[in-house]
C-alpha cells in the first residue's frame, strides 16, 4: 500500500495539478501548489464538491481512474494533491 | 377540513424505497414513521438534515404527523443556523450524521430496525398544514421564508408526475443526485414517492461511476433526477448506465446541446423542469427539441406591464416570474435569460444582493461586489469577485466569507482592488466589472 511518503514522483505531482489548475479556471501557477497542502478547504486550495466533480472528470479521461464516493480512502485521496496523485498512479489504465 | 393521506398508489407490501440494496416496503416506511414520531421531542419547527434520502422522509413524514414544520433553508452554513435559531426558537435538527455537530440542539435518527408493530394505516394529514418552510436568500443576510402547506405540495408533485407520465407507474425508481433539502430534491425524489406512486432511492450518488453503480443495484425501470452540472460530467464520462426510463433535470438553464447529448448517450427522454421558490415548480419542456415551455396542469399565466404571472393549480393567489420570460399563449413561454440577480450553481441558489451583503458584513471589507460572468464555454460558471480591503489578504476573506456563503458560491478569482469602478451615481454597471475582470485576465 502506498502511503504520502512512498512515491516522491513530483514530476506527476505537477502533471496532475496542471490538469487541475486548467479545469478548474484557476489563476494560479500550478507549481506553487504545496502537494501535502489539503484540496478542501480555506487552509489550501480551497476546492468544493463541483470542483471534485470536476476533477474526476479530467482524471478519468487522462488516466481511466473513475473515482468513487463510497471508497473508504477518500478522505485521504482529497486530503492532499500528493495523495491524490499517488491514488491515480495506483489505479491508472491509461 | 379535507385531508390528504400521507401515501398514495401503495399497496403495504409494495416496494416503497430502495436503500443499500434492500428493498423497504410501504408497511415498514408507515411503522419507521409512526415510531419516530412517537420519539420527536415536542416542538413546532424541526430542520431536517438526514443524508440518507429514505431517512428524510421518514423523518419529514414524522414530523408532519406530529404538526412540525420542516425548514429548508438554501444552506447550513454557521451564520444562517444561528439566524434560524433566533426566529424559530424552539428550532431542532434531525442528523443522521453520527459526528454531527452544529449550532442546534439536535436528534440523532435512532436505529428503528428492531422494532416489530402491528400494520398501520396510512396517515390523514390536513390539506391546509403548513408542512414546510421554503427559504430564498433575502437581500439583508436574512432568509425570506415561503410557507408550503401540504394540500400546495401534493397537488404540485402529482401535477409534476403527470407530466413527466409516471404518475402510479409502481416499479419504477427514481434515483437522486440532488439532496432532499432543497426544493427541487424535495419535490422531485422524496414527495413524489409519497404521492405518485413511484419508488424512492435512498441514495445521493455523487461521481458518475456513483451514478452508475447505485442504477445497476436496482431492478429497472429506472429514471434519473439530476442537475445540468451533474449530468455534463455524466456525459463525458465513460460510465455504462443501464437503461433509463427518463431523465429529469432542473435547477440551472440546459443548453440544447447537451440535452441531445444525453439523449443521444442514454437513449432516454429527458424533460426539464421549470420553477421558483415561491411558486414551484411551473412548468416542463423536453429541451433536446424545443425552447419552449409548457405550463404544468391546471397552471395559467398572463402578463400585465411585462410581468408575467403564474396562477392556478398548485399555485396560491398569483405569483409575478421572478425571471424574464417572453409569454406565447396562456400555457406556454420562453426565457430571455434569468433575472440579473439571482444566482443558481449545481441546485444552490441564492442572490447577488445576499452575495453582496455578506461580503461587506466582513469586518476590514471597505467595498466589495460579486459579479456573476457570462456564460461561456460547457464548464461551470463562478462568480468573480472585487474587494476594497487593504488590511486583509484574499485567503482571510475567504475564510470570512466560507462561514457565511456556500462553498459553491466562494468567488474565483478574488481581485482586491483599490476602488470598485463605480459610476457617478454610486452604481456599478455590470460592463465596468466585466472589463475589469477581463484586465485581470489578460494579465493572469
């Protein structure tokens, strides 16, 4: 199982916050995202649930990960963007 | 007095509600219903916040036995539960939340499982009882209450089931993306199972592979209750549904287009519903092939100084559209855009003028507005937002203004700004804001 300190592939990290930033509209520089910063939240990114919405939607069509709500793991999966990037490393088809 | 019974169209043994893959029958929801209102404390005002969708209704059917009034206020944020409690005083909440916790003295939806009652009949309630209470953000921070009794909200979600043609369609279950506690869900996914005769899902999925996953746990036939946001990401995703009768949407404008790409992708109708807090739900049009709305049943309209108003039906006295529609006949209408001011993202509405007011509470914020941009491409809109607040940083507005807003409501972009481009008369004109913003842009 990985946890956030297993996989150190920032270059992925900054991949998936590229993705983020574009979908989202956001006016941010995706290499100033802090990866262990949470994505919920006025303490990060400050994402709500359509902008998870979102997300899954870019995530699944660059990588084939469909996310599911009733996964036990989501909280950690939204907890940080390297949590979220090791979730999608995971569980990539494409 | 006349009455209307709790549940319509159901046999006891009938399916009622799927919930985690088990079937409940009619005879269970009515012994769930009658036990919790044996266990209500005794108020008049109760806030449901049940997630589960079977128990909310449970627990908005117990407490219409009991005469409370359920609240449906158009968030749950801090600042709005506090001004609930301090107009309602005797306020509670229902939660079905184990670690919920919040400003109201609240009542955990007890574990009803065990308990084995003789069969109960179905439920009498008076047609004139104040069943719900609908809110609209006002202008002044303060919700703006919209009395619903029950004889208004049954005749209004049978007039919706006749036209959407499922009204005692029995096997079929309407699955929700869209919470009860608002409007739309509130009619849409739980009274109508009261009172048209169709089987409630418990569930509110929430990805599409959620969506696909809580259809294919269900015998068909199945029909989908959702949102344009909700149903964009379904079409671009690659989710396999299995087949659908029909599917609803309502809350933000459709576009043609993709209503005919959900037509195309699930091979099912889709209709699109119409309506406003104060007057509900009004009207549906199958937006795939027409722009062009058809008034519910027994509903009429008429225009006096381009005021168009809605009557009849379900509707009490005559309500002025709070949008600006153009009228073709005395049933049908088109809308030239909604009305400027108010705001509707993924189901949450609110009002520009609320939106302001909130922003310019924060203490630090000298000057601030909220400015709604043109639609453009398939994504979502956001609001945008100016703020004069030379002490504050955007991150400690946002904080301020998450305690008081939705989250789907938090601008982006935040620009604090030296002065807001106001004109000579103290107003901001909308043309001033979109240029602003689009400096910002084109300097991003």
């Amino acid at each position: 199982m990985n946890t956030a300190a297993d996989i150190k592939d920032t270059g992925f990290e900054q991949e998936l916050a590229q993705h983020i930033v574009t979908a989202l509209n956001m006016e941010i520089n995706p290499a100033g995202i802090d990866p262990l910063a949470p994505l919920y939240g006025d303490a990060g990114l400050g994402i709500d649930s359509i902008d998870v919405l979102e997300i899954s939607l870019v995530i699944t069509k660059q990588y084939g990960v469909q996310l599911r709500s009733d996964d036990e793991n989501n909280v950690r999966i939204f907890s940080s963007l390297r949590n979220l990037a090791n979730h999608v490393q995971q569980y990539r088809i494409k | 007095m006349p009455s209307i019974p709790l549940l319509k169209y159901r046999q006891p043994e009938s399916v009622f509600a799927w919930q985690d893959g088990n079937a409940i029958s009619a005879q269970r929801f009515l012994t769930d219903v009658v036990s919790l209102a044996e266990l209500l404390p005794a108020r008049s005002h109760i806030l449901n916040l049940c997630n589960d969708r079977y128990r909310f209704l449970v627990g908005f059917s117990a407490a219409l036995l009991r005469g409370q009034i359920s609240l449906l206020p158009p968030n749950q944020t801090p600042d709005l539960l506090n001004r609930l409690k301090q107009h309602y005083a005797d306020l509670y909440c229902l939660t079905d939340a184990a670690d919920y916790r919040g400003p109201l003295e609240t009542l955990h939806f007890p574990d009803l499982s065990q308990l084995v009652l003789p069969p109960t009949s179905i439920p009498e309630i008076p047609a004139s009882q104040i069943a719900a209470i609908v809110f609209t953000s006002g202008s002044t921070g303060n919700p703006m209450p919209n009395e619903k009794s029950w004889g208004s909200l049954t005749r209004s979600v049978t007039a919706e089931a006749q036209r959407l043609s499922i009204l005692d369609r029995g096997n079929l279950t309407l699955l929700g993306t869209v919470p009860p506690q608002h409007m739309y869900g509130f009619e849409s996914t739980a009274l109508i199972a009261l009172q048209a005769g169709v089987i409630l899902h418990a569930a509110k999925p929430f990805f599409p592979a959620d969506i696909g996953a809580a259809l294919n746990g269900i015998p068909g036939p199945r029909a989908l209750i959702t949102t344009p946001v909700h149903l964009r990401t379904l079409v671009a995703s690659d989710v396999d549904l299995p087949e659908l009768e029909l599917i609803v949407c309502a809350t933000a404008p459709l576009t043609r287009e993709l209503a005919m790409q959900a037509v195309t992708r699930f091979g099912a109708p889709l209709r699109e519903i119409y309506g406003f807090t104060e007057a509900g739900q009004i009207a549906s049009r199958d937006t795939a092939t027409t722009d062009v709305w058809q008034t519910l049943d027994g509903l009429s309209l008429r225009e006096e100084d381009g005021v168009i108003y809605v009557s009849g039906g379900h509707v009490v006295g005559e309500l002025p559209f709070s949008d600006v529609a153009e009228l073709h006949s005395d049933t049908t209408f088109s809308l030239h855009g909604r009305t400027a001011d108010l705001i509707n993202i993924a189901g949450k509405r609110t009002s520009l003028a609320s939106l302001n007011h909130h922003l310019n509470a924060i203490d630090g914020v000298l000057d601030g507005v909220f400015f709604m941009p043109e639609e453009h491409d398939g994504n979502t809109v956001r609001l945008a937002a100016f703020v004069v607040a030379p002490d504050l940083d955007t991150r400690e507005i946002l904080a301020a203004l998450r305690l008081r807003i939705d989250p789907a409501f938090l601008p982006r972009p935040m620009h604090k700004v030296d002065a807001l481009p106001r004109n000579a008369t103290g107003k901001l004109p909308r043309a001033s804001l979109a240029t602003l913003l689009q400096q910002y842009k084109g300097a991003a």
